[in-house]
C-alpha cells in the first residue's frame, strides 16, 4: 500500500458508508471487510476534506464505487507483490510467466473502472504522464515486469521498504545510462567474451568453466565496485566458485593478461607479476587449479581489491570472506573492544543457483550477517544464475521456485534482472551499493542467465539437457545483442563494434606471444619454505609474577556500580589465593593471565563458540553480567598496559560457517590470535570441510598463512558416544608437511605457555594453526591445575614426565605414554608413586608434529624397559594410535615390545552409559598400569 491518503476517492454516499465501516471497526474490526481494515490500520479516520480536495483537482463528475477503488488498490499491491512472477527477466524465455495475479479482470475491474481512481491513490509520486488510476496500473505494470523483478515484501522494517518501493515506483532502475557509461560497458562486455572465445579457441577442451551466458556478472561486480568506492569503501573482498572466476580474477582484480594465459600454456606466471606491485599472488608448492586461485589488486586510488582463494567446495568460501571483511573493518590496535567501522570494507558474495538453494552454509552465513559480533554492515550477494546445476534441472534443485527464495528468510530484499540487459544490470548494481550503505544489510541480487557450455569446456550438455541446449545454441551474446542496440541508437557504429572484437584478439595473441618467448624453458620451483619444513622454535614464555599478581588483582576488581552473581563473585574471587600461597591456577584462570599477557604484548585477541564468553564448563568468564540489570562487563578491558583490543562472541548455532568466518578474520589480520572453540569437539563434524579444505592445507596449495586456534573438548567421560570425540584421529590424518600443531593438553601451566607460543609465531613465516582437543572434567583437577612459579618461566612442554613415576631409573620396565584425560586418569591411580616403580608415565602434550627427539631422550634414560605402552581412551581405529605406531616402532629397540592399551576398534567413540564406561576405562587403567 502506497502512503497516498485513499480517502481523497470517496464523496458522498461513498465517505459516509466509508465512515459508517469506521465506526464498526472501532468497536467490532472482525465485522469490516479486511481490505478496509487495512486501509483504517495504516491511514486512520476518513475524511471529506481530502475528498473534496481530490475531486477538485482531478475534475473527477464521479465519486466511483468504493469496492471499486478497494479492487484499485488491492491491483496495485498485488503488481508490486506479484510482478515478479510476470517479469521478462529469462534470456532464454524458457520460463513460464504468470500473470494471473495482475490481471485487471482478476479484480473485476475494468479500464473505464480505473479511469475514474485517482493516480494518487496507487502511487505516492505521481509521474507527469501519469493522469489516473489506469495510467497508474500500467505504470506499475512497466516497472515491476520488465527486465528487472523484485522481491521486497519480507522486509519487515517500514520505513525500509517505503525506501524500496520509492526507489523503484520513481523509475530510477529504468533509467537510461550515458553514452559514455554504455561504451565502458560494452568495451568490458567485449573484454569478458573476448577472453573467454580466445581461451577456448586457443586451449581447446581445457577446463576454465567460463562465465558465458552470465557475462554481464564482470560488469555487476564492477558497477559495484566503482559505487563503493565512490562511498568511502576502501577494502572490497569478493568470494565465487569457480564458475567464470577467471574473468572477474581478470577484469574486476586486474590479473593481467599475461600471467592468466601463462597459466593455461605451462610458463610460469609469476614471470608476469607487474612490476609496480599492484598484485599480489600467492602459490604453495603443491599448487592448485587455476580457478581455485586468487588475487589482491591495490589500486591507484588506495581501494583494495580481493578475491579469496577457493576450493571447488562452491558456497564455502562466503563465510570466510565475511570473516576477512569484518577483519578489514576492526581496529583492534586500542585496549577494550575491537571498533568496528562498517564503511572501511565490503563482501561481494557470488554464489551459483543450484548451490545457494542446496547448500547449508549459505544460509548460515545470512543467520549471523546482523549479529553483533559477525556483521559486516552488509554483503553484496550476486547470485550468477545458469539456471542449471551441473546437468540438473532446477525442478530437481530445489523446492521452490527461485534459487534465491531461501534469503527471503532473512529479510534480504532480492532483486531479479535479466543477464542480456547489461544497462539494467548497472541499474541494480547502483541500487545494491546504495541500499547497503543506508541500510547494513544484506542485499541479493539474482542474475539470471544461462550456461552456453556444459559444465566444463569438455562436458557436452546436449545429452542430458536438449530443450535448453537447443535455445542456448541459437541464442546470441550478450555482447553481440547489446552491441547492436548501441549500433542502433547511434552510440557506435558497427565497423566500432568490430573493432573492439579485433582489438582485444589482438591483444590477447601478442600477450600469448610473449609469455611463450619469455618463458620458454622456463618451470616453476615451487618448494616448501624453510620456516615450514623446520618448524619454529619454542620461545622463552615465562612472565615475571609481580605482572601476574597486578594483573590478578585488576581481574578482580570491578567497576562500583557493577553487581557480580554472587555465587560466581566467591569462585572468581578464590583467583586471588595462588598468589597469596594458599592455592593453585586452574584451566580457566591460566588461560585469563595468559590472555592478559598477550594484549599487553600488543596481540589482539578474538575468541567466538556457542558459549565462548562464560566457557561450556561454566570455567571461563570472560565476559560479566550484573545481577540486576544484565550489563556486561569485560574484565581483560580493564587490565593495564593492554595494547591491543579483546573480544569473546557468543555464536549463532552455526560450525561451517563460523571457522570458516574465524579462518578468514585471521588470515586478514595476521596479529590477532583469533580462536573457535567447538561447544563440545564433535560439533567440529559440521565443520569438516573448512578443516580439509582450508585450515589444513591452505599453506601448501596457495602460500597463505594462517595462525587459527581450534579449541574442541575432547574426552570420555561416561555421557554417552555424543560429545565425546572431537575426532582426533580426522585432524591427525591430515597432518603433515608442518601444516598445523595438534596437541591435547594435561597441564594449565602447558596451556598457559602454548597460548603465549602461539601468540609469539603470528604475523611470522613460522606460523601455522593450531588444533588443540582441550578438557572437560580437567578443568578443575588439581592435577592439571598450575603453580604461580610456572607460569613465571619455562615454555610449552612438548611431553611431560609425570613427576612421581620413574625415580628408580633401572627397576623401570614399562614405558607408558597417554595424553590428556587418559594421562590424567593414569596419574591419579599411580598417586605418589608408591608401588609403581615398574613404569614411567609420558604424558605427550603434542601428537603433531610428534615429538620424536623428546620421546627417544627418556626411552634412552630407561635402558632396562622391555614395554612401551600407547595408552588412549578412544577406541584402537580411533584417537592418536595410528599416528603414534610407526614412530614408537622407529624409537623402540629391537628388545622392546611396542604395544597399544585400550579398547578395541569400534563404530562409535565412546560407550553408552556411563555403568559401561566406567568398566570399560578401568581395564584400560589396569592393564596400562600392570607390569
């Protein structure tokens, strides 16, 4: 409904029946008719001056029927709610229309009816060709049918979708583009299908999965590139598949020529690198396909312009470009929390049809774009829309009738628009650029167009797919349509638009040219860095105990008006008695000083999860909440000496998207030690492809460095199978070649200094993530639990001998090595060691990289032990055994057993019940114990 007073369309009999239903609704609304319910909801009373007042200007003789203007209305709602369905929005005009809901006769009305509606009744600004309601019917029919569609309704904000409505009802989407502006659109519109024809002329069956039939998606990416910028954006992160990757690598991030065709024929492309140092590219030594790269361009202007390296995992990428967009927009360089600037950066998400509707991680990264702690101010969503998803037809794809429906869910407003109408693509683009910035929303923009090839250059789609084949192969580019419309108008001539078609063959041949004459012979040495293959050294991490104490002390203190639950007041107050010789430092506590130590060493950190700021255990607290009224207070922002801001984010319910969106904050910004913490480790299940194709190999496929922390509670403890495993053995499969640190702890004080040697390597050649399967019921054991004095010096502990075992160096003849809780479980049935002296327990703090040198300097203290025991609570298929094996194997001597204790191999990690449980870890305990 418009914001026109619809009143100004009655007189007479009309108004008074009109007043008459007034009165009824004020009293008994179920009685009234709902369309006039409507209209008293959002216009209030009825009045006769207005009526008059419209009469009056539009000579109307007739009052007209008040059912009859109702119909008007209920037309022109149903046009802007419905058009879409009407709208030529399809290249291949394959797609029926349906115009069923904005047929005059649907509303029994008719022209002469429409005639004698008032305009201003339908429309809040009437256009001057505009002169009643049925020029206003045909008005709203032109703009909501044609070449762009909306989709706006779900946006519940009021005053943003008046906006919406406004902006489109003024014809400002229709609006014609300069003489210069359609030059530079078809100069690029020559460029993206120049490219493309020369590549598949040139390397013929090669794979490159190019962008025709959406060609226009470079000059979508473009326009809003150029309108960002022009509002003060000086950071633009794109994320795509691989789907016409090329060319955007190409024409929106400036990869030249050369160092892409370098690629297609074999010569090093890093030959080609300008010289100005405008582009920045990356490669690892195992390398990866050419659509799976990415790029960041600098330009002359200042404006950063990436496109995120991606696997072929198609939608997981989004969260992670969010993630670094969020990154670009902190400043996180000032104690307290990190100040966000959503101006400073944007995403552009570019998505595939069938996967936005079929892929999860869409819609959770649209779940978290308005929450406090993952917004962006707004991505730019594009989805490039071949209307088929490899060989299947949308109506095998989903479930509803646009790709694009799921965002609807969120609010996002969603504009169609056809891919052979290049000048409205622009129109949208402008549209896209300056709704985000009024808004800091999402926004998508749905292009819809066509595949011209199969699903690669050797894929022949004829087979699977002929009805569209068959229209696709008669159908011509958009280049060449728009290119005779511009002829048409006079813009150019047609011997021009030849020419540019010469022009950039031309061009592309002589780069080709060159690059086989400069590199002939010529290979690339990709190699493993040595700060990789040799690993970082362990640092020195001890802090002195008079920062320590202070820094306690400030923890402590909290502002006057601040009301702590008090029950929490007295455990958080008990943090004072280790330094005061009466206590230990717990898990919770060394991880808060350790913190601490990192700001003030000039470390932002940022850790998120399901129940990052309290801890799942209820052991953390990062973050306070008064008693009273709920205000939160961040004890880190109130240390002294911080030199670098703190956050800890509560999560949406979301695991893919969120490391995902962590991995991408980080690798942003390099100094921030920035952690995920699962709320228990088997919720890392849901995240399993960020770990296999980003966290674990992104060094080695495309040189990019990351510092992730992965905190994931791992153990049994008799609740059953769920909850249990974080799936140690998944992460330690994918180890090698120094790609990260896996480690699961059995020492606060070991955590305290592992945090502060992760910290140290950020920002540094030798960095890498770290994978840390960290405790539950350890928590509070005051085994784990740590003297102030050792936190005061030392550094991480790669094994820990247990302290009790192994004092009678020959009577020890079993070696016994476990890791966290089965370390622990150990260590508390041997006690003080009395009547242990048979063995010596190892407890390995790190499984990866697997501390050979460490383990093979206690085996030769022993020269009398015959056994080395493996010990783990995880079934024999499962945990750390298999990784463990072949080095004790290579350690042992020839006289040594090597065996492995615990349980057999199973399906499911862990027992049902905790009677079971308990039966099953105590023969683990036994035998790993007897001699």
């Amino acid at each position: 409904m418009t914001n026109s007073n619809p009143w100004a369309a009655f007189s007479g009999p009309n108004l008074g029946y009109v007043m008459d239903m007034y009165d009824l609704y004020l009293t008994s609304p179920e009685e009234v008719d709902a369309e006039l319910v409507a209209l008293f909801e959002q216009y209030g009373a009825p009045v006769d001056t207005t009526a008059q007042a419209a009469v009056a200007t539009t000579g109307a003789a007739n009052t007209g029927d008040i059912q009859k203007v109702l119909a008007a209305v209920q037309l022109a709602d149903a046009i802007r709610q419905h058009g879409h369905l009407a709208a030529d929005i399809y290249p291949l005009h394959n797609q029926n229309l349906d115009t069923t809901r904005i047929e005059t006769s649907a509303y029994n009305l008719t022209d002469a009816d429409l005639r004698e509606v008032p305009a201003s009744v339908l429309l809040n600004n009437v256009p001057a060709n505009v002169n009643n309601g049925l020029d206003a019917i045909n008005y709203l029919k032109e703009i909501y049918t044609n070449k762009i569609a909306y989709e706006f309704n779900q946006v519940v904000g009021k005053d943003e979708r008046e906006w919406i409505q406004s902006k489109i009802e003024s014809g400002a989407l229709n609006a014609p583009l300069s003489n210069d502006d359609k030059k530079a659109v078809l100069n690029m519109l020559n460029k993206v299908e120049g490219f493309e024809q020369f590549l598949h002329k040139t390397f013929v069956g090669v794979k490159r999965f190019s962008i025709e039939g959406v060609d226009a998606l470079v000059v979508l990416i473009e326009e809003i590139i150029k309108g960002s910028e022009a509002s003060g954006v000086k950071n633009i992160q794109i994320g795509m598949a691989h789907r016409g990757r090329l060319n955007v690598l190409t024409h929106n991030v400036h990869k030249p020529y050369k160092m892409m065709l370098a690629d297609f024929a074999h010569v090093p492309s890093e030959l080609f690198v300008p010289e100005d140092g405008s582009l920045k590219v990356t490669k690892g030594w195992s390398n990866d396909a050419k659509y799976h790269l990415g790029a960041t361009y600098k330009a002359p202007n200042g404006t950063t312009i990436g496109l995120a390296y991606n696997p072929s995992h198609l939608e997981v990428v989004s969260p992670v470009v969010t993630g670094q967009t969020r990154a670009a927009q902190d400043d996180t360089s000032k104690a307290g929390a990190p100040v966000q600037d959503a101006s400073k950066a944007l995403a552009i998400l570019v998505h595939g049809d069938a996967a936005f509707a079929g892929q999860g991680v869409v819609t959770e990264t649209m779940n978290y774009s308005r929450t406090k702690g993952f917004g962006t101010g707004g991505s730019v969503h594009i989805i490039a829309n071949n209307m088929i998803g490899f060989t299947t037809e949308r109506f095998d794809s989903r479930s509803t009738v646009y790709s694009s429906d799921p965002a609807k869910g969120y609010e996002v407003p969603v504009i169609h628009v056809n891919a052979d109408e290049p000048e409205a693509v622009v129109q949208v683009a402008r549209f896209a650029v300056e709704y985000r910035e009024k808004f800091g929303k999402d926004i998508l923009v749905d292009l819809i167009g066509y595949r011209r090839y199969g699903h690669n250059e050797m894929d022949e789609p004829m087979i699977t797919n002929p009805a569209m084949y068959n229209l696709v192969h008669k159908h011509d580019t958009v280049r060449a349509l728009y290119g005779k419309q511009l002829a048409a108008e006079g813009v150019v001539t047609e011997a021009e638009v030849e020419q540019l078609q010469k022009d950039i063959k031309a061009e592309l041949q002589a780069d080709l040219d060159f690059i086989k004459e400069q590199g002939a012979g010529k290979h690339s040495e990709l190699t493993m860095p040595e700060a990789v293959a040799n690993g970082y050294e362990l640092v020195e991490t001890g802090v002195e105990k008079a920062r320590l104490e202070k820094m306690n002390e400030e923890l402590l203190t909290f502002p006057e008006d601040f009301h702590v639950f008090k029950k929490l007041n007295k455990i958080l107050n008990r943090r004072r008695d280790p330094f005061q010789g009466k206590g230990k430092i717990d898990w919770g506590h060394a991880e808060t000083l350790a913190f601490g130590t990192i700001l003030q060493d000039g470390n932002p950190i940022r850790i998120t999860g399901q129940d990052a700021q309290r801890g799942t255990f209820s052991q953390r607290h990062l973050v306070l909440h008064d008693e009273q009224n709920g205000n939160e207070y961040t004890p880190l922002h109130g240390i002294s000496g911080s030199n670098a801001s703190f956050t800890a984010i509560n999560s949406p319910l979301s695991e893919a998207s969120i490391v995902g969106y962590e991995y991408g904050y980080n690798l942003q910004n390099e100094d921030a030690l920035t952690i995920w913490e699962a709320q228990y480790g088997d919720f890392a299940n849901m995240a399993q492809m960020m770990f296999d194709n980003f966290v674990s190999a992104t060094r080695s496929k495309w040189g990019v460095r990351s510092g992730l922390v992965l905190s994931l509670p791992h153990s049994a403890e008799g609740q059953g199978s769920e909850h249990t495993s974080a799936r140690l053995e998944r992460f330690l499969q994918l180890s090698a070649e120094n790609n990260w640190t896996v480690v699961m702890l059995s020492s606060a004080a070991n955590y305290f200094h592992l945090l502060r040697q992760q910290a140290a390597i950020l920002g540094t050649d030798e960095v890498r993530p770290l994978v840390m399967m960290s405790p539950k019921s350890l928590l509070r054991n005051q085994i784990v639990a740590a003297d102030v004095e050792e936190l005061t010096s030392g550094k991480f502990q790669t094994i820990i001998e247990h302290p009790t075992t192994g004092k009678n160096v020959d009577a020890v003849e079993n070696i016994v090595l476990a890791s966290g809780k089965m370390a622990i479980d150990l260590a508390e049935k041997i006690g003080e060691g009395e009547g242990f002296d048979h063995l010596h327990l190892v407890r390995v703090e790190q499984l990866y990289p697997f501390p050979e040198k460490e383990i093979a300097d206690v085996f030769a203290k022993f020269p009398n032990a015959k056994t080395i025991k493996w010990a783990q609570e995880e079934p024999k298929n499962m945990g750390s055994w298999f990784l463990a094996d072949p080095y004790l194997r290579e350690l042992a001597t020839d006289a040594q057993e090597v065996k492995y204790i615990g349980r057999p191999a199973l399906s499911s990690p862990a027992e049902g019940d905790a009677d079971a449980y308990k039966e099953a870890q105590a023969i683990v305990i036994e035998d790993s114990l007897s001699k």
